[in-house]
C-alpha cells in the first residue's frame, strides 16, 4: 500500500498543476479521490489522471499546450533535472508516450517521477535512455537517496496521463479545481461503461470497466443523472457487473472498498438502492 498512496501523492500535486494550467480533469481520479472522499465513500486506487481539453482540437495543438504546461510544472517545483554522464536528464516532466498512442481522439501521456518503493531502480531508467552509471555514480545515488528519501534504491515510476481531444465536457469546479460535471460523467459510465456492453454482449470483453463504473455510480446518491435510463435494464446491468467482480475483486485497486463492502454484491445493493430513487424505478 505505500507505493499505491506515494501515486496518489504524486497524482494530486500533478492534477492541481494541469487544471491550473487549462485542462479539464475527469474519470477515476476526480470520482474516487476528489468526489467520494468527501461523502465518506473509499475510493477505489487508480493510477492514472484522465483530462480533456476544453474545445475540441488537434493532437499537434494539444502537444503545444503540453509544453506550457511542463513550463508549469518547472516553475512549481515538481520537475527536476539530473546532470548525468554529460547528459541532462529531466525528471516530472510530461512526455508523449508514443507506444500508446492508438486512438486518434485521445493524447497518451506519461511522467517519469522518483519513488521509493514502485518502478525500475534509477539507473536502470538511465540505461534506457541510453546512459551508463559508472560504480561509484550509482554509490554516490544511493547515499543520496538515503538522506533525501530514506531508502537506498531509488526508482523512477511512471504516471499515466491521457487527454481527451474532442470530448468536450461540461464544466463544474471541485475543490477549486475545473472539472468535468460530475453528474455528466456519472450518467456517461451508465449508460457506456455499464448498460451498453450488456447491450452488446461485451460483458466478459469489458469487464473490468463495468466493475469500476459500478464502484463510481456509488456518487448517484448526492449527483443527479443528467439522463434516464430503462430500470429493468439497469437492474440486469448492475447484477452482471457484480458477477463478473469476482475476478477482480482480490486486487489491491480495491483494498479500502472492501473494507466498507465485503463483496461485490453489497456495492450493486448500495448502487441500485441509489439509482432506482434517481431513475423512479
């Protein structure tokens, strides 16, 4: 559990940058450590910050603004430079993660930060990026890394950003920070991450995403659904998720639900309780 909170550590402090600096944070993140945290809800732990831009644009654009922004995370402190080998190395910075980028309406994102406890040792990070340490460097990063973060292999992991180019959402502010409307997004997860695979005979496909949906749609009990949705359907939906939550239910994503929900089965009672007063079931 450490090196789950030192993310999420990471994760705030970087979210706040990039609402400031004009993206429009969303998905898991905003739901689970922004949103339920405030009702007394755990949140389920997830790695990554999902964002979008305020207007629908280009990837080259969107690449523009990415640079702004690691101005902005220079300025804040969060980035730091290593002078290694001749070479200088910067860390907290974001980087177009190439590899990723499949989908033509989403900009993958990632940003390599020092961590104590998850990621490759540094010097393995350097390697891959072509720099060699020599014995008495990696002694020298070591002792360091004892003073500074009390353990003696320093790691270098990766936070994953993604942002959305044409999604366009609804804005709302949560905790001072610009946001996509919560009750938008809640009725979005309903209605593709829960009602539509069922619909499409994906459950075992989509799985997964159903089970984080049904956890997020916890939120339905102080958010209004911007849409309705069939009863019976959602009813159907909701059973399903929890069946296939079996699978999933042991990861440690979910380690601080399970200690308010047993079983996936007490989460679809809580969620349907909720919904079927917001749906007039």
């Amino acid at each position: 559990m450490r090196m789950d909170f030192e993310r999420v550590a990471y994760m705030h402090r970087y979210a706040a940058v990039l609402g400031r600096g004009g993206l429009i944070l969303g998905g898991g993140y905003v739901i689970n450590f922004l949103v339920l945290p405030e009702v007394g809800e755990p949140p389920r732990l997830t790695f990554d910050i999902d964002t979008a831009t305020r207007r629908a644009t280009t990837k080259a654009e969107a690449l523009k603004q990415v640079a702004s922004l690691n101005q902005a995370l220079i300025e804040s402190g969060l980035a730091a430079s290593l002078e290694v080998g001749g070479r200088r190395i910067y860390l907290g910075l974001l980087e177009h993660d190439i590899e990723r980028d499949v989908l033509p309406f989403l900009l993958p994102l990632r940003i390599p930060v020092v961590s104590r406890w998850s990621g490759v040792p540094l010097w393995r990070f350097l390697a891959s990026r072509g720099i060699e340490l020599r014995y008495r460097d990696v002694e020298e990063a070591k002792r360091a890394s004892v003073e500074t973060l009390g353990v003696d292999e320093p790691k270098v992991d990766y936070l994953r950003v993604g942002i959305s180019i044409a999604l366009e959402p609804p804005v709302a502010e949560v905790r001072g920070l610009p946001v996509s409307d919560i009750s938008w997004q809640l009725s979005l997860k309903l209605r593709e991450k829960l009602l539509r695979p069922v619909a499409e005979g994906r459950v075992v496909a989509e799985a997964h995403d159903m089970v984080k949906a049904l956890l997020d749609l916890r939120a339905v009990d102080w958010y209004n659904l911007r849409e309705g949705a069939e009863c019976r359907a959602v009813e159907a939906a909701i059973r399903q998720a929890a069946q296939v939550a079996a699978d999933f239910w042991q990861s440690h994503h979910y380690l601080l639900v399970r200690k308010r929900y047993p079983t996936p089965q007490d989460v679809a009672l809580r969620v349907w309780k909720s919904l079927k007063q917001r749906l007039n079931c």
